[in-house]
C-alpha cells in the first residue's frame, strides 16, 4: 500500500489518453490528464494499489497513474534551503 494515499487526499491525475479497464476491456470515463481528484477510498488489487475519486462512483483506478497534490509555495520552498544553506547566527 501506498505511503501517501488516504481517503481525503488529493491527488493529480497522471494517465494520458483513454482509461481502458483492465478486466473487462471496455473504455470509460475516468479522470483526465491533469485533473485534481480527491481519493475516496484505498484497496490492494491483484495488479497493485487501487484508489477511487470523488465524481467517479464505484471505479477502481490504479494508483500509479496518479501523484500527491503538492500545496506548498515557491516561498516555502525557498525558506527551507534558506535554512539549509545560511549557517545559524548569520542573517541572510
């Protein structure tokens, strides 16, 4: 299971192109390239780690096609390397 996905979650759609089901072969609707979803539900499955996202009922999509949502700023991420590379005591 994954490290990462719980119900609540967001996550990113990572999958281009048609969702083709993998037991039964049929295209359906599923999220598009891009598209923030929330997980709703996480089960193993035979082929990995399966998760279902709010506006997609009872649809099982595989995990890997998808990656957190990551909400931190540019800001954020320019104070933690500020920490990183100013020694203690030295105003930056």
């Amino acid at each position: 299971m994954s490290s990462w996905a719980s119900p609540g979650v967001k996550c990113v759609c990572r999958k281009r192109g048609e969702w083709i089901g993998k037991f039964t072969g049929r295209i359906g609707d599923g999220p598009k390239f891009g598209q923030v979803c929330q997980i709703v539900a996480v089960r193993a499955l035979s082929h990995g780690t399966g998760i279902q996202v709010a506006g997609y009922g009872d649809e099982w999509f595989s995990l890997r096609r998808f990656r957190p949502l990551i909400t931190r700023s540019q800001e954020d991420d320019v104070a933690i390397f500020r920490k990183l590379l100013v020694p203690e005591g030295v105003d930056a």
